[in-house]
C-alpha cells in the first residue's frame, strides 16, 4: 500500500486572517485532489511553489464561500489561460445544483464566448457515496452543518477521516474506525456556533479515547493561544505540515 501526502495548504475558519480556508491536499503517485477550493487557494498553493495546473482533481465538501469561491479563478484560468487544462471535479449530487445554479453561475454563467455551463470549465463528476482517484477508494458520509446546504466528509479507510464542516456526528467513532488522522472541523472561538462543532460540545459528544485521536482544524485567528486548553485532543492541524499516511 503506497503512502498518500495529506498538506492543509490552509487551516482557518472563514473569518481567520492568520491562515488561510481550510483546503487540504491530497498527493498520491505523483497526482493531486485538493479538497475543497476557497477563496484563498491560489494564493495558498503559490506559497507552497504550486499553481492551478499542479491539480488534478477538486472534491467539493459543500457550498460555502471559503470552500467553493476558489473554483471560479480555477476555472477561468484553466480554460483561458491554460487553454482549456481540464481539473476533474468531483461533486455530490447533493450539492451539484446549490453549486452552479446558486454559487458559481452568477459570475461563470456568461463570458467572451457566450453562454456557460460547469461542464466548460471542470470534468464534472457527479458522486455519491464515494468515488475513486488514482486507486484510492473514498468513502463520504454527509455531516449536520447548515440547514438547506448538503455537506460530505471524506475517508480513506485506515488511513484518514476529514469531517470538513460539521457539528457533532453521531456515531462517530464507528465511521473513523482505525483511521491514523481524524480531521474534525472545531469552532474554537467560543461555546456556541449553529452550524460548527465547539470544543465543549466534542467534549461531551465524542468519548476521551476518540479525542485523543482528534486534530482540530478550521479554527479561530486566536487557536494557539489556547492550546494548554486543548491537550485532551490529538492536536490542531499545523498549516502546512504533511501529514503521510
């Protein structure tokens, strides 16, 4: 079994000015899946010496602007610029509509050349309960985020779960299994958020054994500082890091 590079270029909430949207890259025989594309991917891959066409494919977790306002830059410079460099876009069923009829078509919909569609900018692959890249078989689970919006994690059994956004998962240690990493999203600035996991609420939800497996990513501008409080979890994802599985 071939090793698979796991690299949040960015590890921040959508308000964080200190890291950059919570886009993780995903490297396996010489190929790229970034999941999730927000507005701070380009310049997130630029500082890591990458660019548009270092990707290969995009999975999209859920329509929310640090998670999807990415793809409208992808897609005009991989058609314009890059004359046509085709990104394979795999995007759940449920969240296909909400993606292009209600996020992305108000500014691609229309260009020099007329009228477009997705399909003119991505290889759209419409996905449902997993999909398979390079080999590797995922698995996606839908997660409680946002009243209306269809959210998915990702695994790669035994090697890795990413909850993406999400409140607490019932059951969630059954689906992590013996995963390595367990990426859960954790509102770190304070008690309460309707459509986020706080650290209180994993506290009382998930069981001190499974915690302990828990690195905490999506987080606040002010997360260091509060990691003497934090010491029950795996960790936080460092911005950057590789992480081999």
């Amino acid at each position: 079994m071939s090793d698979v590079q796991l690299q949040f270029i960015g590890s921040g909430d959508s308000e964080c000015l200190s890291y950059y949207n919570t886009n993780m890259l995903l490297e396996h025989q010489g190929k790229r899946l970034l999941i999730d594309c927000g507005w701070t991917a380009k310049r997130a891959l630029h500082d890591l010496g990458l660019g548009i066409t270092d990707i290969d494919a995009i999975y999209i977790t859920h329509v929310h602007g640090d998670h999807v306002f990415g793809l409208e830059r992808f897609g005009f410079e991989s058609r314009y610029v890059y004359h046509d460099y085709r990104i394979k876009l795999f995007v759940p069923q449920g969240v296909l509509p909400l993606l292009w009829d209600e996020t992305l078509k108000g500014s691609m919909g229309y260009s020099s050349d007329g009228e477009n569609k997705l399909e003119d900018f991505f290889d759209v692959c419409v996905v449902n309960d997993g999909f398979t890249w390079q080999g590797l078989e995922f698995q996606l689970f839908p997660t409680p985020h946002t009243k209306g919006k269809p959210s998915f994690g990702i695994r790669l059994p035994h090697r890795f779960t990413f909850t993406s956004d999400s409140n607490v998962i019932n059951d969630f240690e059954s689906l992590v299994d013996d995963d390595k990493y367990i990426f859960h999203d954790a509102y770190s600035a304070g008690d309460f958020h309707p459509a986020h996991a706080t650290i209180e609420e994993m506290r009382d939800a998930y069981l001190a054994k499974l915690r302990q497996r828990i690195y905490l990513v999506h987080y606040d501008d002010g997360i260091y500082d509060r990691l003497s409080s934090l010491q029950d979890f795996a960790g936080i994802v460092e911005q950057g890091k590789v992480y081999t599985c």
